[in-house]
C-alpha cells in the first residue's frame, strides 16, 4: 500500500471514504455516527493545504484510505481517520498512522495525539494496539480540553470518549 499527500481533486474521494467506513457504527448500535456527514470540502482542503492530509492508495493510484492531522499543542493531533471497508483488515490505517509518526518524528515532533470511543473495538483498544496511551483528564493539554469540550457539544459524549497520545 503506497501513502501519498491528497490531491485537491480527491477530497471528495475522502468523504466517500468516511461515508461508507462509518457504516459499520450502525451495526453496533450508533447509527447517529454511521449518519454524520463528513467534513466540508473546503475544510478537507485547509488540511489539504496545510500538508496534513494523506491516503493510501491502490495500485491504480485511487484512494482507499485517509488520515488528516493537525498542530495542536506541540504535536500532531489525528482528526480522522478512515479505511474503506474494501480495504479493511490490511493494516492500511496502520500504515497510515506509521506514516504521521515518520512524519513527525523527521519533524521533531515529541507525540501524537487523538480522540476516540473508549469501547469501539476498532477505536481505542485499536489505538492502544499501536502504541497509544489514555490520557487521564488531569493529562490533557489546552488543545485537547477543547477538542473534547466541541465533541461534547457536538453530541459524541453519548458514549465514552477518551484522549489517547502516542510518543515518539
């Protein structure tokens, strides 16, 4: 699986990613986030912009897979990441997150971050799996608290969330 930087073009490639990745919430019994719409285009395209977007792609060169990221407190904070079901269970999204750490590390960056459920299979004990640790809510940087503070306003505090970091 070769990883790229997204092109402009693709971003909407990036929200049928998400679409159809995020159907598998409905069969664990939060539809409300199989139906979220993905980001707008035009703010897949400030992360485009800003060098923080990447896809995996397919030998024919079509996206399959994306991660976006962005600068929060010093490290690289993962707003999302999405894998095709067609690609599911390749390790795709793990490549993607080895890549943001290559990245990162080159960078000087000291961690990654993110936000996740806590009880998704494919969410935190995924995370965990590639080397994040929970953060206890003493542990969370200004950038985080407000992360959460907009996901609850948001509607994901309906199920348990948790702040994860990854040091590099």
């Amino acid at each position: 699986m070769r990883i790229r930087a997204v092109h402009i073009d693709e971003l909407p490639l990036l929200q049928a990613i998400e679409r159809a990745a995020g159907e598998c919430f409905r069969g664990i019994g939060m539809p409300e986030i199989a139906d979220d719409e993905p980001l707008p285009l035009g703010e897949l395209a400030r992360y485009q912009r800003a060098g923080l977007a990447w896809v995996a792609v397919t030998e024919a060169d079509a996206p399959l897979a994306y991660l976006i990221a962005d600068r929060l407190d010093g490290n690289l904070h993962i707003e999302q990441v999405s894998v095709h079901p067609d690609g599911a269970h390749r390790r795709i999204g793990r490549s993607l997150l080895e890549h943001l750490a290559a990245r990162a590390a080159a960078d000087s960056i000291p961690a990654l971050t993110l936000t996740t459920f806590e009880d998704v299979p494919w969410n935190a004990p995924y995370y965990a799996r590639c080397g994040f640790e929970r953060l206890a809510d003493g542990e969370l940087s200004p950038g985080l608290k407000d992360i959460r503070d907009r996901e609850a306003e948001h509607g994901l505090d309906r199920w348990p969330r948790v702040c994860m970091r990854r040091v590099l």
